[in-house]
C-alpha cells in the first residue's frame, strides 16, 4: 500500500496521530470515517498523489492514533477537538494552508476544520455526509431505523461490552458480498481495520466520537448555523448512489446550500465506503474539483 509514501507519527497538542503522506503539489488532507483508519484511502491517495501532496492520519482514537481520556461531556472527541489536530499536523509538515476531503465521520471533522478555520482551508469535499446539525433537525423514524447506531453508541458502557464481546459479528467482518472483506477492502487495508475494531481503547474512543456527535457537536452547528457562519471556500458534496443519502434527505445539495456559497454536488456509483469500491471515479471527481477550487482561489484572490 501507499508505494513512495511515508509513514510516521505526528504529535499534536493533545494526541499522537499515525500519519502516511506523499506526493507533491498542492497539500490535500484525506479524513476517514467510522470503522476504518486511513488505510482505506490507500487506493485513491496515490492517485492525488500525482498531483498533490497527500496527507491521510488516522483521526485522533482511531487506528493508532491516541486520544485523550474521556470528559463527562465526551469534548476531547469532539469534531472541533480533531479539526485542531488537522491543523496542527498539517502545520507540523509545512503546509499552512491545504485542502481537506473527509468521509463519513471525517467529513464532521472537515467541515468543522473550514469552519473554525477559514484562513488556513483552500477547499473543502464532503464525502455521504450532511452536517450533524443537520441530520439530527431532520430525524424521524426511517433515520432512527437506518442509523439506530448514532444512539445506541451514545449510551454509556452498553456499545463497549455489545462490540466487545464480538467485534467480527458487530461489524460483519467477513460476510460474503459484504464491505468488511479482505477481497473488498484489500488484504492490508482490511488487517489494519481488523485490528482497530479488535482493540477495546480504539473501540472506546470510536464510541467516544459519537456521543460527542449527539451533545457538543451538534451544539456547535447550531451556534454556527444562529450566527449565520458560513464556509468560505469552495465546496463539493459527493454521495454514493448506492448508499442512503438519496433516501434520507433527497437532495444533499439543498441541505448544504445554507452553509456555503461556493456548493456543489455529484453522485459516485458505489456504496458507502467509496474510496474503496469506486477509487478511480472518487479520484478524477476530487481532482477536477481541486483544479477547479484552486483557480477560483487564485482568480479571487487577483480579484481583490
């Protein structure tokens, strides 16, 4: 995996973070989502990597990456918490100011990351995501049904001892013609989640990640969304077809037009884990956006 890139820890303010970047270029940070590490970029990274500087850490808790203790009110796995490490990485490799691609959960993070800090974020793609904020205003049965894990891994204790008991059985590790398989995923990329679900202090701040989603993240967005806070930079909103973005909110774009001014959207065939099943298309769609944003940039920035 990840031919020419390098591999090393990072630390940060409050956590070590398992880095791999690359490549050379514009500086893009890729952000993973739940359960995986940054290994699942592992067939799309080389491809940015022709022309840009490519960063894939494992978020703080995740992977081998360290998070710090818990808090009562599950801070320190916040989504403003790990913008932050972004940052702090990012600066610690010599890129003061970089665009950021996030999946999943990472893409909580990424837009936190250009919210916070409109100064240092070039452009920004979300990746089967609509903000916290968002997806919890709009909550109703079908959601819970879909997306019942959002509230059971917010409990206290009960995921930890559920997943812990039998982490393959949780995550569908090796059911046929599922995601969870060496064969889908890679045989790398598939031991390094493996081991990440199989560690309780991982699964722990996993978990962690969540029930900061449902209190201070989501207190976060709708500060932000009151205050009129918007992104700044250019925005791509990409969501797999065969997932269940469609079905839950329609059109994704419509959700996020509010939060950005420069919002657009396309859709990959694939399913949820996208960087996996559909790396070529998720690939040219990336770079022709970050060709397109760093114009418009460059343009405006003349402008003024």
């Amino acid at each position: 995996m990840f031919d020419g890139f390098r591999l090393e820890p990072v630390r940060t303010s409050e956590a070590e973070l398992r880095v791999r970047h690359g490549g050379s270029g514009p500086p893009v940070l890729l952000l993973h989502g739940h359960p995986r590490t940054h290994t699942t970029w592992h067939r799309v990274a080389p491809l940015l990597a022709e022309r840009h500087t490519v960063v894939c850490p494992d978020l703080r808790g995740y992977g081998e990456s360290t998070a710090p203790p818990p808090q009562p009110d599950h801070v320190q796995q916040s989504k403003r918490a790990m913008a932050a490490d972004g940052v702090e990485l990012m600066r610690a490799l010599g890129h003061d100011r970089f665009a950021v691609v996030g999946h999943d959960r990472g893409s909580y993070v990424a837009y936190r990351l250009a919210l916070d800090h409109p100064d240092v974020v070039t452009a920004l793609a979300v990746l089967d995501c609509v903000p916290i904020g968002e997806a919890l205003a709009r909550c109703d049965a079908r959601f819970a049904q879909a997306w019942y894990h959002w509230f059971f891994f917010a409990q206290p204790e009960r995921p930890e001892r559920a997943i812990g008991a039998d982490p393959d059985a949780w995550y569908d590790v090796g059911v046929a013609g599922g995601a969870n398989t060496p064969e889908r995923m890679g045989t790398a990329n598939f031991a390094d989640f493996h081991r990440a679900i199989h560690d309780p202090a991982t699964v722990r701040a996993m978990l962690e990640d969540y029930r900061a989603g449902l209190g201070v993240d989501r207190a976060h967005d709708d500060a932000d969304r009151a205050a009129g806070r918007r992104i700044d930079c250019p925005v791509l909103v990409l969501w797999s077809s065969r997932d269940d973005m469609e079905s839950l909110y329609g059109d994704a774009l419509a959700v996020w037009r509010p939060w950005a001014g420069d919002v657009r959207a396309g859709t990959v065939d694939s399913g949820h884990h996208v960087a996996e099943e559909a790396p070529e298309e998720l690939a040219r769609a990336l770079l022709d956006f970050l060709a397109g944003a760093r114009v418009a940039t460059e343009d405006g920035a003349t402008d003024e």
